[in-house]
C-alpha cells in the first residue's frame, strides 16, 4: 500500500501530457459537482504512512482526497464558477470532498491536523462559498447531524414520557387506594 502511495506522490511530481491534465481536470469537475463541501489543506511534510491513513479516514466517511497542481485546481474551480483567492493555496495542496454530509470533511481534517501538524487546513467550501480556516475549525466543532437528530429526538420525546409518568402515578395512585380498602374488609 505505501509503494502505490509513494508511486502516485511520485507521478504528482511528474510532468503531465495535455491528455493527462485533461483527464485530472474532468475528475476534479465531476467531483466538484458531486460534493456537499470540501476543505482546502497544505499537505507539505506528510509522509506516505500519514497520508494512507488520512485517506482511510477520509473513505470510512463517504469523503476523498484529492492531489494536484495548484493549476489544475484553479481551472476546475474557474469551470465550476467558485471564486478563491489564489493566495489561499500556498505550497502542496489538497483538496478534501465530501459526498455525504457537509461537515464531516471539516471534522476529519481537523481531527488529523490536531495529531499532525504537516496538515494544515487553509480554508473550505461551504455552498460553493470560500470560507475561512477559522470558520472550518467552526465547523468542525459542530456537533454532528446523528447528534442533533439524537437531541431533537430527546427533546420530543420527554414531555411525552413525562405525560405517560403522571398517568402511570394516576393508575399506581387507583390501584393502592384499592388495595387499602380490599386489606380493610
């Protein structure tokens, strides 16, 4: 596994054809299109071991990591109509999408970076909106989609059980005042 990772960082440095950067070109878009946000990191430093784990992280969450010429990025976000400053990519970069939930890019990359300070995170795409390193830390810290649906759940569910509590206290309340006067007899 880390031979196929060192033999694509190895290609990443390569020249490329036209037809090659086409190619990377026209994944970038599709994935572009297929995204529900994506975090822009600086992966300078990392090592292969690093970058392989990263990227099952990434898998197990319905989210990928994307290596290219800062270029090509720019060319697929310039087709893709979102806006960024070119200042913002600074050294290796990478790109990190996310198909399932929009958060869940954020929560991994900075998760990572917190135990790997080669990853940095330089900013995300919220909305096809740039949003700023500071706002995907936000992110990040957002309490997951399964938590809120969990607390909303709770917070439906205790008046109900409440409601059935003072009820059951109704029945409980009948049945030894029975009991007292069935003992009295």
């Amino acid at each position: 596994m880390a031979c196929c990772l060192r033999r694509q960082l190895f290609y990443l440095h390569m020249p490329k054809t036209k037809e090659q950067k086409k190619e990377i070109l026209r994944d970038l878009e599709e994935k572009m299109g297929k995204q529900k946000s994506m975090v822009l990191v600086a992966i300078k430093g990392l090592g292969a071991k690093d970058v392989f784990d990263f990227r099952e992280q990434l898998k197990k969450a319905d989210c990928l990591l994307s290596v290219a010429k800062k270029t090509l990025f720019a060319l697929a976000f310039k087709a893709k109509k979102i806006k960024i400053d070119k200042e913002k990519m600074q050294g290796e970069v990478g790109l990190i999408f996310g198909f399932k939930d929009e958060i869940t890019p954020a929560k991994i990359s900075y998760r990572f970076s917190q135990t790997n300070e080669n990853l940095k995170i330089l900013g995300g795409f919220f909305e096809n909106n740039f949003i700023e390193k500071d706002e995907v830390v936000n992110l990040a810290n957002l309490p997951s989609k399964m938590e809120l649906l969990t607390k909303v759940v709770g917070s439906i569910a205790s008046p109900i059980s409440g409601f059935v509590s003072v009820l059951q206290g109704n029945i409980k309340g009948l049945i030894l005042a029975l009991n007292a006067i069935s003992k009295s007899k």
